[in-house]
C-alpha cells in the first residue's frame, strides 16, 4: 500500500488528490499498485497507453489527475 498517495471518489470515477510524483514513480517499478480508497477499500492503479486506470471489481474507469 501506499499511504502518500490520495485518492478519493468523484461521482463515477476517481480523482487524485496527493502524491503524483510517488505514483508516477511505483507504476515506473511495477505495473500495478494497490491503493486504499477511503471508505471503498482497496484499489489496483495501472498505467495504460491513455493514461493511469483504476481497476476495481473488474472494472476500469480513468484516474482524473487535476
């Protein structure tokens, strides 16, 4: 897990709020990392050719970083 990186809901997708750079950087070492979510739980992120992803219940919607 990573407690540096921020990432909460946002209606019916998720928005990083804090830690860019640290992400940037574990998805850089791996090609997924799990997240906790507050109040949801546990998150894999991953980086695509469009842009980070949140996988969640096989589902994945995009990570909106501004």
């Amino acid at each position: 897990m990573y407690p540096d990186i921020v990432i909460v809901r946002d209606g019916e997708g998720y928005r990083l709020l804090h830690g860019h750079l640290r992400l940037a950087t574990a998805l850089d070492e791996s090609d997924e990392i799990e997240v906790d979510v507050r109040g949801e739980g546990s998150v894999k992120l991953m980086r695509t050719p469009g842009g980070y992803v949140v996988d969640r219940h096989d589902q994945r919607v995009p990570l909106r970083r501004k």
